[in-house]
C-alpha cells in the first residue's frame, strides 16, 4: 500500500482528514471507501480461494490447516464488544504506520517507520478487517471442504469448530470494519486533523 501504490481499507480511513479540511466531500469519501473496501474483499477473498486450491492446508501434515482452522474460530467466537475495541486498536496502530510514512523520504524509511506498529498490532492479537476477509474465508473453506485425508492427518473433524460459521464470520467482518474506522478515522485522523490541520480564529 505504502509504497506498492495500492489502496487499503483501513489505511484509507485517514481520508477523513482531507474531508474535515474540505479538500474532499463527504459523498467522494463514502465512495472511496466503498470501493477500496469492495476491492479489498474481492483481493482478500480470492486470495484465500487460491490458497485453498494450491492446497497449502495440507501442508506440513496438515498443520498449516489446523492453524488457520484455529485462528479463524478464535476470532468468529469473539464476543462483540471485545471485538471492536480490538478493532479499534488494530486500525490506531495501522493509521499511525501510515501517518509516520508520510514523513519518509525513501521506501527503505517507510519500511523502517511501519514495521513496528504493525508488528505491534499482529503480536498483540488486535482485529484487522481487511486480513480478516482472508483468514476467516480461508477457515471457513478448509472446514466446509477439505477431504477426509485432511482431517484425517490432524486427528480432528470439522465439528471441533462450532464457532466458524457463516454467520460467525459475517460478524467478525462487520464489528472489525467498524471498530476500524473508528480507530483510523476518529481516534487518529480526526485527533491529528484537530491539532494540527483546525482552521484557527
């Protein structure tokens, strides 16, 4: 995204601040948002599909599977509130990545400057809703088709998994999204845009 040139949901929340300094309409923020977010899920969702086919579930005698079956029905089972604030916190460190390349001058300065919070954010178990559109559809395709060679090689059956679901997984996406803007929007953008950007008297 930073310096490949591609749009991304979550870092595309610090438009607001082209929008509370009247560089852009509410109506082309609300556009571009919907159609990175369009894209992302077609990219992110067509990648897990990929992935699947190549069949790397059953790498490493299925343990490559058995941890995204984990990881996904970990973060469909999360209960609501806890799953926003994760979000929340996920995007304050993704915009803060974005914020400080800005700054960079070079694409080895970007890289320094991001790595560390968005490490941060993956060490510490936060929501992002973009890497969500592919960890959970990813989950939910190993459960609902691996072959029986599969489950068979990690001892367990798909019923070990009661909270990925459909259902599940549309949750996570929609409370993660929100959580997301908040924190990109509000809590970074919009706090930057206050201290910095505010027109003065």
């Amino acid at each position: 995204m930073i310096v490949g040139g591609a749009e991304l949901f979550t870092g595309d929340s610090l438009m607001i601040v082209a929008c509370a300094s009247r560089r852009i309409t509410l109506a082309a923020l609300l556009r571009a948002w919907s159609l990175v977010y369009v894209g992302n899920i077609v990219g992110a969702v067509g990648t897990a599909a990929l992935v699947f086919l190549a069949g790397e579930h059953g790498f490493a005698g299925g343990a490559v599977g058995k941890t995204a079956l984990a990881i996904a029905s970990a973060k469909a089972g999360l209960p609501t509130i806890q799953l926003f604030f994760l979000a929340v916190l996920c995007n304050v460190l993704v915009c803060l990545a974005v914020w400080m390349s800005f700054g960079a001058r070079s694409a080895t300065d970007k890289v320094m400057v991001i790595v560390p919070p968005i490490t941060a954010f993956v060490a510490a178990g936060f929501e992002h809703s973009v890497a969500n559109l592919y960890l959970l559809p990813f989950g939910l395709t190993v459960k609902a088709w691996a072959g029986p060679e599969f489950w068979g090689a990690i001892g367990q059956t798909a019923a070990a998994y009661p909270a990925l679901t459909a259902g599940g997984v549309l949750h996570n996406i929609i409370v993660a999204t929100i959580g997301n803007l908040v924190g990109g929007s509000l809590m970074v953008g919009a706090v930057y845009w206050f201290v910095y950007l505010r027109p003065r008297a």
